[in-house]
C-alpha cells in the first residue's frame, strides 16, 4: 500500500455490488432450472406434450446459470432434469406417431403383400 492510497483496509476485500447481484441471479437461475426441470419431468409423464414448455424453459435457465462458477452444479443437475423431461416427450410423441399411423402402415405392407402375390 503507497502513501497515496486512502481506501481504508477492511473495504479492500468488501465484494461490489454488481458482483454479488450477479452471483445471486445465477443462483435463482439454477434453482429456477432445477424447478422447470422437475415440473417437465412430471408433466411430460401425465399430460405429454403440453408440457412441452417447461424443459425447455428449465434448459434455458440452466445454460444461462452455467456462467457463474459457483453454481454450476445446480444448472447442470437443472439441465439434466429437464433434458431428461424433454427426452420422455420425444418418446411420447415418437410413440404416439407410430400407433396413430400404425393401421396406415400396415395397410401398405398388407398392399405390397397382395400385389406380389397376384403376379403371375
């Protein structure tokens, strides 16, 4: 410390206001991912797609939490959740594709299946 500096010492190690602000939003960030992620989870496996919205919500706030160090963990775990909520819904509409077209399918197989048969 030089003869010109006037900051008294216990203000030296004191964080700024930006600083803790920041820190404090990334943590409700990853809260609020780990919160979307649990309710996409829940709503993807009772009402499908319509919940749509909130893994994909949880994974937004997760990445944008992943900024800060100190609560990197929370966003991944938000992330993984909601991932895995965003996965059930693919599944659900994967399957709920195949057995609505499944009749459609199987007509065009049964189709091919009588015209390779009637050819002489």
């Amino acid at each position: 410390m030089n003869q010109f500096d006037n900051t008294p010492i216990g203000l030296l190690d004191t964080p700024t206001p930006s600083q803790s602000s920041a820190s404090g939003n990334a943590q409700v960030m990853a809260i609020a991912s780990i919160i979307f992620g649990v309710l996409g989870l829940c709503s993807s496996l009772i009402v499908g797609v319509c919940g749509l919205p909130f893994p994909i919500i949880g994974l937004i706030l997760g990445f944008l939490a992943m900024r800060d160090p100190d609560q990197k963990t929370l966003a991944i775990i938000g992330m993984v959740i909601s991932g895995l909520g965003l996965l059930i819904i693919c599944v659900v509409i994967l399957f709920t594709g195949l057995i609505l077209s499944g009749p459609a399918i199987g007509n065009v197989f049964s189709d091919i299946n009588q015209s390779l048969q009637t050819t002489p």
